[in-house]
C-alpha cells in the first residue's frame, strides 16, 4: 500500500549539498546545490510569521545561503513542497485546525505549480487562507 503524504513528511533522510558536475538549475560546474529534505522545507514554511508571504524562490534562496550552497534544487523543492501542502491538508481534512498545521497558503500563490497539482476545493482553501492573511494573489 503507497504511503500517506503525512508518513512521507516523516522521512528522516537528511538534505545533502553536492558539488555539480554540470552546470544546472542556475548552478555552474563546480558549484554547490542543497538538496533539501522534505523535514527542511516543512520547517521554514511553519517559519513563515502569519501574513507574510515568501515566494518559492526566495524560499530556495534563502535555504541555499543558509547552507553555504550556490543554488536549491528546484526538483527536490517542489517535491518536498507538494508533500508538506499534502501533509497538512490531510491532517486538517482528519481534524486538525488550520493553525496547527504548516501554513502553506504562505508560499502557495496562485503561480505556483503544487497549487495547481491539487484538488479544486484544496486550491479553495488556500486561496481563501491567503485572503484572510490579506496576502497577494
């Protein structure tokens, strides 16, 4: 049986900086890419204060700098990034309030290809997280 989003937010591996081989994703040959770990980015969006909003690059940005690294991985991120906005929806469609679990309405904006990966009353609930927070569109 596959697993849950939320047992696949409870992966333990650990994220990784590697040196590149090949220039990619913004990184050129020689330099350094974080590849997170799914725990890294549920982290820094529980970070994110209410009604502020930090956009995916800026969130790779921010990580990579913090790790001495010269880029993010944007395919590590956006994988890790569809699990914790799975992951917390889950838990709040089982009972747990909005304000338990990570705010992803925070990085979530209508641009953002996760959002468009979920289901319709999924991408309602965070566009209507994003409006309370008065956050932009």
């Amino acid at each position: 049986m596959p697993k849950s989003w939320t047992e696949k937010l409870q992966d333990k591996t650990p994220h990784q900086v590697k040196r590149m081989d090949v220039t990619r994703a913004g990184v050129a040959k020689g330099g350094l890419m974080l590849l997170p770990s799914v725990r890294m980015i549920d982290d820094f969006i529980r970070a994110i204060p209410k009604g502020k909003a930090v956009a995916n690059a800026d969130m790779r940005a921010s990580l990579a700098k913090h790790h001495r690294a010269d880029g993010c991985c944007p395919v590590y991120t956006g994988y890790h990034l569809r699990t914790c906005a799975e992951a917390a929806l889950e838990a709040h469609h089982a009972g747990t309030p909005l304000a338990k679990v990570a705010p992803i309405w925070r990085i979530l904006d209508e641009k953002a290809l996760t959002l468009k990966k979920l289901s319709v009353a999924n991408r309602k609930l965070i566009e209507a997280q994003r409006k309370k927070e008065k956050l932009p569109a």
